[in-house]
C-alpha cells in the first residue's frame, strides 16, 4: 500500500505508516526521552499489536527504532499490551506491560528490562523467563485486566502498581504491591472503583505539587498533604476523565476530592479526541508531561486507503491550578522551537459578525495564541435551564459558532476554505445562568469537511472553562496540522482536539480567520500566529 500524504500531520508525532495507538512507557534516561506506542506493524487498522520505540532529545524530532517489544514468549504470544515504565533506583529503567496469551486474550503482566544499559538509545529490551509476573486471581475477569501504570515506592518500601479493570459493571483500578518487582501481591481491596462506569483502561496515578505550582513530582515523592491525580479511560464511552483526591499512603486509601466529580461527568484533560493517555515524571526539566492517542475519525476504508491511522498529540506540562481544583496544561515549550515566520496584531476591535483573516503565514500547519477582552459581561445570552443536564457537547451543537449570540460566539476558524465552505471553528460563548457565568468553549468539526461519507464523525466537541472572568478576557491557544487542531481554553484549563479532513481547505489553500458573531463587541487584545516547520526529524 502506498501511503497517502493528504492530511498527514506536519509536527505531530506519527510514524511512516500502518496503525498506533496509545503511548507507552514514556521515561527519560540518559538524555533521551524513550516513547513507545501500541502498533500494528502489519497495517492501517488494529491487529498484531508491538511495542515501537522512539527516542528524543527535545520531544519534537524523533529517531525511530525497531520495535522494542514483540510477541515472541508464551506469556505475550497474541500481542504485547499497553504498560508503563518505572526507573528503579540506581537509574535501572523496567517496563511493565500486558502479554496477552490466548485467542481468548487473557491478560497477564511481563516485565522486560533493557539489554544493554550503556546503548544511549536502549535499543534491545530482554523478557527473562520468570515472566508472567502477575496473573489474575481467580473471580478476576482476566480480559479486563491490564495496562500496568508507572511503579511508585511506600514508605514501607514496597512497590506499587495499578492495573485497570472492572467487576461486572464496576470499573476498578487494582493495587498489587511487591517488596522485589518480581513477586506481586494483590491488595485487599482496590484502590478506586467507580460503579457504573465499566471497564477501566489505562489508569494514572501521581502526585503533583502545591496549587500553582508547575514543577512536576516523580510518582514515589510522599505527597501526604498534597493532592495526587487518578485518571481512567472508559472503554464503554471511549473518554478519559480524572479525579484529584487524597491518598493515605499507610492504608492504601485514595479519597477523591468533593469538587472532582467521580463519574463519567468528570474532570477531562481533553474534551475532544484523546484517549489511553499517560503521563510521566521528566526529572531533567522538574516537570510532568502528559501523552495522548488520537485516532482518526473518519472511517476503517479511509485508513487502510490513507496506509497510516492514529497520532500521538503534542505532549503537554501538567499542574495544579492556583484554584487547586483542576490540572492545567501547556505544550511543552520545546514545541516553540518550529515556530517560523510569525504574524502580531493587537488591539483590534471585532463588531458583530467581523470576519478577520490572519495572512502571511501557513494556515494548516500554525500555532496561534490570542487573548480577547471585552467591555463588560451584561450581553451575555441566558443558558436555558432546560440544558441543566446536558453535556458542553451537547449546548454547543445547539449553539454553533454561526447561531449569533451576545457576548460570543467569538474565536478563531481554523482549516477554512476561503468562503468558509468548510471551517473548524474554536470559539468561546458565555452564558449567564441563574447564579453565575457560564464559559463554553467549543471545537465543533461539523462544518470541517465537505466529504459526508457515513462512518466520519465529526462531533462538536465542547467543554465548560472555569474561567476568571473579573479582568474581561478570554485567551485561546491552537495548534493547528493538516488534519488535527489542538485547543487551550483559559491558560490550558480546558482542552480538547478535533481530527478533520477537509477536502478545499489543505496546505496553501487553508486560510485561519478570527471572527465575532456575538452582539458585544470583542477585542483582540493580542494575537501571535507562527508557521510551523516541520521537525528535522520524525520517524
Ligand atoms: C486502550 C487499549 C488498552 C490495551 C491496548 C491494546 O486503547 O485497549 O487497554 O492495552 O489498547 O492495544
């Protein structure tokens, strides 16, 4: 199969060809930043599951390697499972990860450390044949149970570790401890489960630092009056969200907090197409950096006629908000350094349908910041109350970027043709319910292509931003490549990536706008757009 360019991305990370999905065991030793990622080696669509391996200097150019884990023993005969990487002390990196072991994928959890720790790329990884370190007990289901997280050390010396799961419809995280990483024990109970939320995928589970605070916390620091984060994936909904909570490291208890709400309506890192994400500590630079898989949205045929399917989106630095009730995220500044030729504007003022095109720079593939102001809050349009249970989502497909409202909709098309045939707008609407304002920002894919084959979703992806409103701005970051626009609402307070396939608005012919359909008028206090280049390297 030849791989087709169009709307292969410019700067995200992606290899050659065929299918990935989640990120794996990303670590940092010796210089260089390891990423792995669940891949199909074989094709653009799910199957024969390895480990690829990857290493950076910078998290933006690549080398590609062989593969570093593939079935090849009993206990990962049928695919090689997603996992984590712990650097044991003495810097002695140790991957877990699920072999799979029949045509029944039963789950069990391997081990494999490198072959040569004086090979910087850390090529060879080796599965001795104690493996498998962990298999279910019995009343376990031992399909649901994998996905090993990031090891991290008690003060009574033991280590622990999650694997994702669930009992009936009870989504779990279970906790094994070991006092050799060799012999594993279950727990009595585990360290979270939600009922009603299914199986759970890819759990996390770290401790960050102080509120405001943006250094990141290696996984074993003792955090006892600090927060720590557990964040899941949902197979049954296919999102991810995430509590902050307490944990008691002597009892094993791990108490969300009350403003984390603990279901399907929780906190997301990203409200739009992300998933199995996972984070790690990056001890060189103090900070925690989070990867997430993005999938295509268009469908299966598309992918195996493309020869390539799924991204990894650029990883972000995550903290604690000054408010201490949600996890901000930036791109890691390393990214800056693909910024080309840059375009500045301030203070220009948008009336009631103004339309503003950004020229000069390469539209499909940019990075855009802007901050808008506005006068006051008093335009802003009542929130029905019959919305109360409705998601962001949701509001957002009542209330597109094109229905007029009062103080926004306002933001930026991204990916537009020239007379706006197909666009993907990111924008903010601000609401006043009975009590307070209501921020939503949306990345709504409806008008982003002309194709409409069955089978390409293109949802209106929304979330609320718990905004501070008192100095009457709003900021707005977007990444913007080929087929991908990654959003930052607020400082990186609420997040969410959209795939898109636009047939008239690719590479010289995309145009980005900034527009105002709101009756108030909305400055642009600033806004700074670069060209993206291309990393020297990738894959
Ligand atoms: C999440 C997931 C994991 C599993 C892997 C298999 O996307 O289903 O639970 O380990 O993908 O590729």
């Amino acid at each position: 199969v030849s791989v087709q360019k169009l709307h292969r991305t410019g700067y995200h990370f992606q290899p050659k060809k065929h299918w990935i999905n989640d990120p794996n065991g990303p670590f940092y030793f010796n210089g260089y930043y390891h990423l792995f990622y669940q891949y199909n080696p074989k094709g653009a669509v799910w199957g024969n599951i390895v480990w690829a391996h990857s290493v950076s200097k910078d998290l933006i150019n690549w080398i590609p390697l062989e593969p570093a884990i593939f079935p090849s023993k009993p206990f990962d005969k049928y695919g090689c499972w997603s996992g984590s990487a712990t650097v044991l002390p003495g810097n002695k990196p140790v991957i877990l990860y699920t072999g799979i072991i029949d045509k029944n994928n039963t789950q069990v959890q391997n081990y494999a450390v490198p072959a040569n720790l004086s090979d910087p790329y850390l090529r060879e990884w080796i599965k001795p044949d104690n493996n498998p370190l962990i298999v279910a007990e019995k009343g376990v289901n031992k399909t649901a149970f994998r996905d090993p997280t990031t090891a991290w050390l008690g003060a009574d010396k033991q280590w622990r570790i999650l694997l994702g799961g669930r009992n009936k419809d009870t989504g779990m995280s279970f906790l094994y401890k070991s006092k050799d990483f060799m012999k594993w024990n279950k727990a009595e109970k585990p360290l979270h489960s939600v009922a009603g939320t299914g199986n759970w995928e890819c759990p996390d589970f770290f401790p960050v630092a102080e509120k405001g605070n943006k250094n990141g916390l290696d996984a074993s620091t003792n955090n006892k009056n600090g927060k720590h984060v557990h964040k899941v994936s949902l197979d049954a909904t296919r999102y991810e969200y995430y509590t902050l909570g307490s944990y008691n490291a002597e009892k094993d208890e791990y108490v969300p907090d009350k403003t984390s709400p603990d279901n399907w309506k929780g906190l997301r890192l990203d409200y739009g197409n992300f998933y199995a994400s996972k984070s790690f500590f990056d001890p060189s630079k103090n900070r925690r950096i989070y990867w997430g898989w993005a999938n295509e949205s268009d469908a299966a045929e598309d992918d195996v006629r493309k020869g390539w399917a799924g991204i990894q989106l650029i990883p972000r630095r995550i903290w604690l908000d000054s408010n201490g009730k949600q996890l901000l995220q930036w791109p890691v500044e390393e990214l800056e350094t693909l910024r080309g030729k840059k375009i500045h504007l301030s203070d220009v003022a948008m009336k009631k349908g103004d339309k503003i095109e950004v020229k000069g720079i390469t539209a499909a593939q940019a990075d855009i910041e802007v901050t808008f102001s506005f006068p006051n809050l008093d335009k802003a349009e009542p929130f029905d109350p019959s919305w109360a249970n409705l998601d962001a989502q949701d509001v957002c497909a009542k209330k597109g970027s094109f229905v007029h409202g009062g103080l926004g909709p306002f933001g930026l098309a991204t990916l537009a043709s020239q007379n706006l045939e197909e666009y993907t707008p990111v924008f903010f609407r601000v609401f006043k319910a009975a009590d307070k304002y209501k921020v939503l920002m949306c990345s709504d894919a409806r008008k982003s292509s002309l194709k409409n084959e069955k089978g390409w979703y293109k949802p209106s992806f929304a979330g609320f931003v718990d905004a501070d409103l008192a100095d009457k701005k709003l900021s707005l970051r977007s990444l913007i490549d080929n087929s991908v626009v990654e959003s930052f609402g607020a400082g990186g307070k609420t997040c969410m990536s959209s795939r898109v396939y636009p047939t008239l608005a690719i590479y010289k012919n995309a145009h980005l706008y900034v527009f105002n359909n709101g009756t108030e008028t909305v400055t642009i206090k600033t806004l700074d757009a670069w060209s993206m280049r291309r990393p020297k390297q990738m894959n």
